[in-house]
C-alpha cells in the first residue's frame, strides 16, 4: 500500500502521538458544546497547532456526535507549493499521522479520477500542510474514516463543486 508520509509532523503539530493526542483532545475539550445538530460541512483553518489550534478544535468539536456514523471526510485545502490547474488526487492509497494512517477512499478516488478537473497526482501533496494539519482532529473526532484528499489548485468555484 502506498502512503503519503506525513510532512510537517513535529513543526506544525506534535510528531509524538501521546502529545499529539492530548494536544488534540485539549483543544477539542476547550470547545464551545455543539450546536445541537451535525453540519454537513466544516471550515478549520490550517495553520500549526500554536496559532490554529483553539479554533480547529471549535470546529471538529461539531463532529463529536457523528463519531461511528460519519465514515467518510472530503477534505479540501489550497496548494501551498505546486502550481497546477483544477484539483489534485494522490496516487497514495493512506496518509500517515503520528496517530495511524488514514485510508484515503479506493471507490470516491476512481470517481473522481474521472473528472476533466481533477489531476491524479501526489506532487502537490508531498509537502502539503493544508490537509495534514485536519487529520489528527478528525481522528480523534471520528476515530475511524475514510478520506478523500483533495488539493486545489487554479480552479473555479464551478470545477471545486
């Protein structure tokens, strides 16, 4: 199985999994209670932990009574790195935290392979944050869950939707 490495584990959050963890059920435990309904969709912000943290927490804290139900998370984030047209779909099969490695969903990613939009490729994730920095608040929110990781590039609001 091929899996995207993580990439900023121990800079922009812990690379130690029990202070990882703790860091993420901290934030996650400072939260607001939720609003009484689960949304169907999230903005967090994807910054290192220091700065992002409090307000990541706030926002997956919302999934917390979706935990065994939501199976499957699309994750979007801009590309920081590589400049390309449309969306990006890795190749890897799982993304590595220092908590486990999260499978990436095998039938949403033949799907979207087939989109004009979409470009199958693991360069602009290789040194991406923007996806990354999400997964250990998903986590541990969710616990277990399959993901479909996107990169967005030059793409219209049209092309992302």
């Amino acid at each position: 199985m091929k899996v995207r490495p993580a990439a900023v584990a121990g800079s922009f959050y812990p690379a130690d999994p029990r202070r990882l963890e703790t860091e993420v059920r901290g934030h996650l435990a400072a939260a607001a209670p939720p609003l009484g309904w689960r949304p169907k969709a999230l903005i967090a912000p994807h910054a290192g932990y220091v700065y992002s943290g409090p307000v990541a927490g706030s926002a997956f804290h919302q999934l917390a009574s979706g935990r065994g139900e939501i199976d499957r998370v699309v994750l979007l984030g801009p590309s920081h790195f590589v400049p390309f047209a449309g969306l990006a779909l890795p190749v890897a099969e799982a993304f590595e935290t220092p908590l486990g490695d999260v499978p990436v969903a095998a039938d949403a990613a033949v799907h979207l392979a087939s989109l004009p939009q979409v470009v199958v490729s693991d360069l602009p994730h290789e040194r991406e944050h923007a996806l990354e920095v999400e997964l250990p608040f998903l986590q541990v929110a969710l616990e277990r869950f399959e993901l479909v990781p996107l990169v967005v590039g030059d793409a219209t609001p049209e092309e992302v939707a």
